[in-house]
C-alpha cells in the first residue's frame, strides 16, 4: 500500500486549530497570548490607569475605582460615562448604573466553573436589581496582565470567544461576527413584569490604535450590557423624566452624541465612528464635529459593527490606523432608528428595544432573543 501525503489548506488548518482550542482551558488560552512588549505604551490616559489596575498590590476596590474613573472621562460612549459616576449623584449619573462582576487572574486559574458561577451569579443579581428599575447596565471585567498586553490576533479571538460563553450560557456555542442581545427585565408601575433588549459588548486594551480605537479600555478585557429602552422606561418610573417621549428623546440625543467622540489619545484623533451627512455617506476621516441640521439623524458609519461581540477580521487585524481609515472597513449605514417610542409588533427586528416584551414571573432571567449573524447592509437589523 502507497502512503498518499497531502498539504492541508489554510482553511482546514484553521480548523484543525479552532477544534484544539476548544479542548484548551481558560489559563491555557491565556498562557498562549503573544504578548506586546513591556515598554508598550497604550496612550497616557490608560497607562496612568494600569499604575492601579496592573499593580499587584492595589486591591479590588481600589482597581474598580480606577477603572469607573476613566470610564466616567476617556470612554467615547456617552452612557458608559454616565454610569461611572453614579457615585457623584443623580445629577452626574442622570440616573444610569453599572452592576459589575470583577474576575482576576487568581479567578481564571480557578478554572471555568468558577468564572461561569461567579458570572452567573453577578448576572442574576444584575437581573433582580434591574427589575425593580435600579440599574440598567452590566460589566463583566476580566482584569489581567496578560489580557491587557495580548497582541490583537486569532488568540485573543478564541479566549474572547470562550470567555463570551461563560456569560451567554443559553447560547450552545459562540459564533465570531455576530450580535448577540441580553434581556433584561422590569416592573411597570402596576407591578408587570417585561423584558428589554440589551446590546452586548466586548472592549480590551489593545484596541490602541487598532481600527476599532475606540474599543480600548484599561486592565484587560470587559463585556458591556447597556438596555437604552429599559433605562428610558425606568427614569420615568423613578421619577426621573416626565414622560416616556422625553425619556426616549434624551437616550436618543446621548446615542446621537457618543458617535464620533472617539479617537482618545490618538495621534490623529481618529475616531472610529462619524456621522453621515445627508444624503449619502461620510468620507472616512472626515469631521464629524458639525452641526446637527447637516448630519443624519439616523445613519452613521465606523470601521466595525458596534454590536458584533467578538468580530474575528477586526480584532485580528494588528495593524495601526494612525491617520486614516481603509475603505474596506467601513459600515456605512448603521442606524439609530430603533430609538423610537413607535409601537413594534413581536417579531419585527425592534421589537423589546424601546417596547417591553410582556412576560410571566418566572421568564425574567430567561433570554428570548437569538443571535444574528452581520450583514454589512442598510437592511441589517436586529
């Protein structure tokens, strides 16, 4: 018998590598990072984060408020800001809030039973708090070394995809490029329970210059859940605004705002997202800093799908935008449309966003929604 030798194709030996992963434990995955050098710099703003967040001897509480301090001053997004200083008061916080679950390197070599209970159960809290109106946003911090200082690649793709999966564990397995929403529940005034979309996440610190820039964060790598509809419902049942119309309005302007506010500590200050004028879409690079009657009120662009949470060809993309964006790596008809008080029918893409899905007791920690996988299109919506 002849022996046949054959050269598997890069498509079979990426999938030959992707099974091995699986097989492959959480501190193993992290043990296999390429790591940037130590003298990286990752702007001024995070590594003066990182003295705190990256030091051994600081403790938890410690890192946290380091963390929520450049939220609430370098974080492009407007909620994100918002949230981290609710410690300041409802006038600084305008009534939004993060619960937040902190895992360290100690937890990950704890291995991932621990990391999906500790998640779990931080999640379910989130969950309880957010149902009486309380908090409308979660942070999910996985706060290491390694993390921060992983050159962006194939390995961090697969460990953020794994590390996904101890979130969404309604999920059987967690697909690259695609959106995935959270529900999150609430109370009417008349004691109703509902669910509410939320958009999910994911950030880490080696976005530095990366074409998604504005995807940084110090101390690692974190998951961000924000329920714009559930936040605007509760101001109004906290008290908070007048009514539903002005609370949708006021999310509406603070989504409208956060886009083109990026490019923080960026040689070029090259944000990863503009505004489109109308009509037509905007040139990348140009000046989204103009006034609001010549911008659409609906669509934007960026280099990235906001809401895939973990996109493969953008966070394995290691090289630098320092003064322009590629054409090839635009979305240039993303929409703010969904943000509406407009009735949405179950079924229709909008539907849990700003209108609440009516449920029974028992579902609030049920998540109905699917992932959908992105299109690049005008006509993608979830």
């Amino acid at each position: 018998m002849v022996a046949r030798h054959y050269a598997l194709t890069e498509e079979e030996m990426a999938l030959d590598q992707r099974a091995v992963v699986r097989h492959a434990s959480v501190a193993e995955l992290m043990g296999k990072l390429p790591q940037l050098p130590e003298d990286f710099s990752f702007g001024a703003d995070i590594d003066e984060a990182h003295r705190v967040l990256l030091e051994s001897h600081a403790t938890r509480e410690e890192r946290q408020a380091a963390l929520l301090r450049w939220l609430g001053s370098s974080q492009p997004c407007l909620f994100a800001r918002l949230a981290a200083k609710e410690a300041r008061g409802l006038n600084a916080s305008k009534g939004l809030s993060f619960d937040i679950v902190w895992l360290d390197d100690d937890d990950i070599e704890r291995g991932e039973e621990h990391l999906r209970t500790v998640i779990q159960q931080g999640r379910m809290a989130w969950k309880d708090r957010a149902e009486r109106g309380d908090t409308s946003a979660f942070l999910i911090v996985f706060n290491s070394r390694r993390l921060a200082y992983a050159v962006p690649g194939d390995e961090l793709v697969e460990l953020s995809l794994r590390l996904a999966g101890l979130y969404l564990v309604e999920v059987p397995r967690i697909a690259a490029d695609s959106v995935y929403t959270e529900a999150v529940p609430l109370r009417d005034n008349e004691g109703r329970p509902g669910l509410f979309k939320a958009s999910t996440q994911l950030f880490y610190s080696s976005a530095h210059l990366m074409r998604n820039h504005d995807r940084r964060v110090p101390g690692g790598l974190l998951f961000s859940v924000v329920s714009p509809g559930h936040y605007a419902r509760s101001l109004v049942l906290r008290g908070l605004a007048d009514d539903h119309e002005k609370a949708v309005e006021f999310v509406r302007l603070t989504a409208h705002r956060s886009i083109g506010n990026g490019g923080f500590h960026h040689p070029g200050r090259l944000s990863s997202s503009w505004h489109n004028p109308p009509p037509g879409s905007c040139p990348a690079g140009e000046s989204t800093r103009v006034r609001s009657r010549f911008i659409d009120p609906d669509l934007f662009s960026a280099t990235y799908q906001p809401d895939v949470l973990v996109p493969r060809e953008v966070m394995s993309d290691g090289v630098p935008r320092l003064s322009e964006h590629r054409p090839e790596d635009i979305w240039n008809a993303l929409h703010l449309e969904y943000i509406s008080t407009k009735p949405a029918p179950p079924g229709d893409p909008d539907f849990g966003w700003f209108n609440e899905m009516p449920i029974d007791d028992c579902a609030k920690y049920h998540n109905p929604w699917p992932p959908r996988q992105a299109e690049n299109s005008r006509e993608f919506n979830y």
